[in-house]
C-alpha cells in the first residue's frame, strides 16, 4: 500500500465512436448547402424562421417541415468575439473575429468568421455577407467566411430580439 | 411539508460524469414520511414509437415529437395543462453534452414549464413523477424518454457504468457481464439452458401480436439450442437486440384521471432498491433489490394477470420471476419484452407501458411492471398497477 499522500496514475485510454445522425430537417439544410443555398424553416404556429432547423420550433414542439424560407446570404451581426488565444486544432491563425450572423428574414443566427475587415473594427450590427468556397458540400465549411457589405450598420433595434 | 425528490440519484453514470448523486427518497419512505395521505395516480395515456435496428433517416427530437403529440392527443391535454414534464435517457447514446435539453425541442416548453430529468431509463422518471404528484398540488405528469442505442457501440457505452479503476480498464460489457451471472445461474441449481431458450421462445412468439416490436416470429426450442454460442453461455438470442425508439406516458392523480379516460391503470404500489456496484459482493443468481421492491409494492398481496418484466438476458427473466414469486398462471411479458425490444433509456418506461395498456383495455386487472438499471440487474423497480 502507498505511504498516506503518495498515489497511483493510472493512464486509461478511454474512446468512443459514434455515427451522427443529422436528422430529417439538418439533412434539407446540409442539401440545400451543397447547393450553395441557405435554407430556413418556419415554424407553422410562431413563423420563426430557423436556419440549420432540428427538425421542430423548440419554442413550440412542433415540426417545421414544409415551411422552407430560401434565405438571403445577407444579415447583421448580432454579436462576436475575437480570438487571441490559440486552442488545439484550431484553422485560422490569431488573432481572428467569430460572431453571430443573423441573416435577414430569419431568426436565429448562424456562427461564421468575419473576414476582410480589421479584426479591431467589427462591431455589432456590422452588415455582412457570404463568401463561399468554390467547391461546396453538404457542409457549413462551404462558406469560407463573412464579409463587410458595406452597408450602413443595422439599427439595434432590428436585431435586439435575436441576442 | 414538503417532499422533494430529484433526478440524477442512483444514476450509474452520475459518478462517470462528475455529478453529485443526490438522495431520493424511496416509494416506502415516502409512504412512512405521509402516513395515509398518498394520492391514487394513474396511468391515464400512453404512446410509442416503433422499434427500430437503426433510425437512420430522424434524430432523436424527429423520433420522441410524434411520439409526444399522439399522447397528448390521446389524453385530449395540451401541454399547458401538463403539471409536470421529466424525462429519462442518457447523453452517452447521442454522444453529445446536454442531449437531454436539446430533447426538449419536441415538447415545446414555452411558456416555461416546471421540468426535470434522470440520466436513467424512464422508468424513474416516471417514479419522479408520481412523487411530484404526491405533493398534491398539480393532478397531470408527462413522462418521456428517448433512446438511440445505434449511432455509437452500446456495449462499449454500457461498461462506462462500472467502476472506473478497477473494472472499466478491463472493457467488461454488459454481455460478458450477463454470460458470468447466466453461468452462475446455470451451475447454481435446477435451470438449464432449455429454460433460457423456451424465454426466448414465447418472447417472440408474443412478440407477433406487439407491431412495435423488433424481433417476433414462431421458433422452435431445439432449433434455439442447436444455434451457436456467442458468448458462452449465450447465444445470440439469449441477447436483447440493438434499438432506437422512444416512450411517453401521462400520469393522472384521482379524480383528473377518471375525467381523461374511463379505465385508469392505478399505480397501487411502485419501489425501487439498488445493489452495491461492486459486482464481486453480489449474489448474481439472484436479485434482492427486486425482491425487496416487489414486496413494498405489494406483488404478493393479490393475484397478477400479467407481468412486464425488463429483462434483457433471457436468463435474467428467470431470476426476476423468482425475486417477484410470479407462479405459471402469470402471463409474462405479452408484449415480448426486451428480447424482442431494446431501446436502451426506454425499455423500462415500455414495460410499465405495455402492463398499463392491458389494465387501460380491460385484458388485466392487476399488472407487475417492473424496470431494471446497471449491470446485470444492479437496480430495480417495481409497480403494480390494477383496474378499477
Ligand atoms: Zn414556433
């Protein structure tokens, strides 16, 4: 037996596998993406619109099915952070601006890089759009980041409901 | 005087993720602690999905909302004039944090709802939920549980509930764990591998009349024993199968429950006991806790029509007829039981609904319903349901 105060380590490896079910609703969005579409889903009974929909309104439970919303590649960033701490397996080197983009019509916001501007200057309510790789797939990677459009900065009263 | 039970206790995979176990208090204690005061619940409306091998096509929110919708339809409630929702299932299945919230999306919980869950089968999420319903101040419960046992390696998911230092590093899974108790069993006394087979045998044929089950169909008793070993001394179909599906029932208290619908399932009794986790310290060949529930449910004091029992081994099924005193006249598990379905997290809830069912059709007046928990039968909970 160990003095009291010395101890054991015991490395145990420990790993497990899983094949990810998208589900119905993620399935039409990732196709949609391939496309270089970004599809929304209304709900039936509020008529939120959610992007990369479950498959239900979580505010309501029921399905969203056929109430797809083809989605401008335009929003409003609702909020960001910048990353100036570098974390394993990380692709974009620091320090770089990742926020929330709300486009326009829907009512939850995707996560997305906000490029071709100075990471020092984005700001919420930035009016941004997509920029896709030129090869896409059924994948959010398909768009390589967001960029300013150059439009005036969204009042924050138009996105203060999506925080 | 308030009684608060809370989910998480007991819960095999509390220690695996750090949460502190916090104490329930059990179906006798809470009887002792309100002397004659225990409400009547019931079972009042039930639904399920099929069990499938492999749900390749819906998640887990696209399984459980249809399932969720059929029960409140059937119940003619809507969920605003639900008292309390909890859940059953475990964030291991899905591999991912919080699958339990996330869960949520097919209830539909706004405005807020008074909610809960057990990282357990749902079987004590309902037991939860006729606690709730002992507080007296709310008449309606819904109870939902969900489980895919395919996206990832379930044998491999179900030996992280085991002893992290001494027995996890040895990747004892729950069938090499149920081949040790089956042999035991074996050598112990007068059950041969016939008895495990003619289990097997009438779990399937029953299975024909359950059209949600998984595995059904006519097979021969020697033909089962003519099958190779796959783990000795199981063969393939002493194992339950591989299944993805979900569960939901809505609990009623006394008069709410005549109201929703003409022939309730009273929950006359319901207890749950646990075994050390040591397996070592345990008597495999039999299964104390379910005894020791059976007894403070009230099993033995009236005839039983029908018993559901989860056994997912068919072996287990001998032990826990032994543990409950179920006799021959007894019609053991009529829908086919874990051999013929095995969504793990649902199986238990399935059993208590499947007892139910036949108090709710008039086929049963009294029923055994009974949920199991850990490896080879570590906890165990029993109802008894009965007719008016
Ligand atoms: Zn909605």
């Amino acid at each position: 037996m160990p003095e009291r105060g010395e101890g054991t380590i015991v490395e145990r490896p420990l790993r497990l596998d899983y094949d990810y079910t998208a589900g119905l609703a993620q399935s039409r969005f990732l196709k949609g993406i391939a496309q270089k579409k970004i599809l929304g889903e209304r709900c039936p009974k509020c008529g939120k619109v959610y992007v990369g929909s479950r498959g239900s309104c979580p505010t309501d439970g029921v399905a969203t099915d056929g109430g797809e919303v083809d989605l401008p590649h335009k929003g409003t960033l609702t909020t960001f952070c910048v990353v100036n701490v570098p974390f394993a397996g990380q692709s974009v080197e620091c320090p770089y601006a990742s926020g929330y983009i709300l486009l326009d019509g829907a009512d939850i916001p995707l996560m997305g890089l906000i490029q071709e501007i100075p990471h020092d200057q984005v700001r919420m309510g930035l009016r941004v759009e997509a920029v896709w790789e030129d090869e896409v797939g059924p994948t959010l990677q398909s768009i390589k980041y967001w960029k300013p459009t150059g439009e005036p900065d969204a009042d924050y009263e138009t996105y203060k409901m999506h925080l | 005087m308030v009684l608060r039970a809370t989910g998480k206790a007991g819960s095999p995979f509390a220690a695996v993720l750090g949460r502190r176990p916090v104490r329930t208090i059990s179906a006798s204690g809470a009887a002792a602690y309100l002397g004659e005061a225990m409400r009547d619940v019931a079972i009042v409306a039930t639904a399920q999905s099929p069990a499938l091998r492999k749900e390749e096509r819906r998640n887990e929110v696209e399984i459980l909302m249809p399932v969720i919708h059929e029960l409140r339809e059937n119940a003619k409630l809507d969920q605003d004039d639900i008292g309390f929702t909890v859940s059953g299932s475990c964030d291991y299945l899905q591999g991912q944090p919080f699958a339990f919230v996330t869960a949520l999306d097919a209830i539909g919980p706004w405005p807020p709802i008074d909610e809960s869950h057990v990282e357990m089968d749902g079987a004590w999420a309902l037991y939860e939920a006729w606690v709730r319903l002992q507080h007296g101040d709310i008449d309606t419960a819904l109870v939902y549980s969900f489980g895919k046992s395919s996206p990832g390696d379930i044998r491999r998911i179900l030996t992280l509930q085991l002893d992290p230092y001494y027995l996890v590093p040895m990747w004892p899974d729950p069938v090499a764990l149920a081949a040790l108790q089956a042999r035991a069993l074996l050598e112990s006394d007068g059950v041969s591998e016939k008895d495990m087979a003619e289990v097997v045998a009438r779990s399937r044929k029953h299975a024909k009349d359950n059209p949600n089950a998984q595995l059904k169909g006519d097979v021969d008793v020697d033909q089962l024993l003519n099958e190779p070993m796959y783990l000795s001394p199981l063969r393939k179909h002493d194992c339950p199968p591989i299944t993805d599906g979900a569960a939901a029932v809505i609990l009623a208290a006394g008069d709410k429950a005549r109201e929703i619908t003409d022939r309730p399932a009273w929950i006359r009794g319901i207890d749950h006991r646990i075994e050390p986790h040591s397996l070592g310290v345990r008597d495999l060949t039999d299964s104390p806790s379910t005894r020791k529930a059976g007894e403070v449910a009230g099993v033995g004091s009236g005839k039983v029509d029908v018993a559901e029992l989860y056994a997912p081994f068919s072996h287990q099924e001998i032990i826990l007829r032994r543990a409950l005193g179920l006799g021959d006249g007894v019609n053991v598990n009529p829908s086919g039981g874990a051999l013929a379905a095995n969504a793990v997290m649902v199986a238990g809830l399935l059993r208590v609904i499947e007892a139910a069912q036949r108090i709710m059709d008039g086929s049963a007046d009294r029923a055994v319903a009974h949920a199991t928990s850990g490896p080879a039968l570590q906890q165990n909970l029993v109802a008894v349901l009965e007719g008016e």
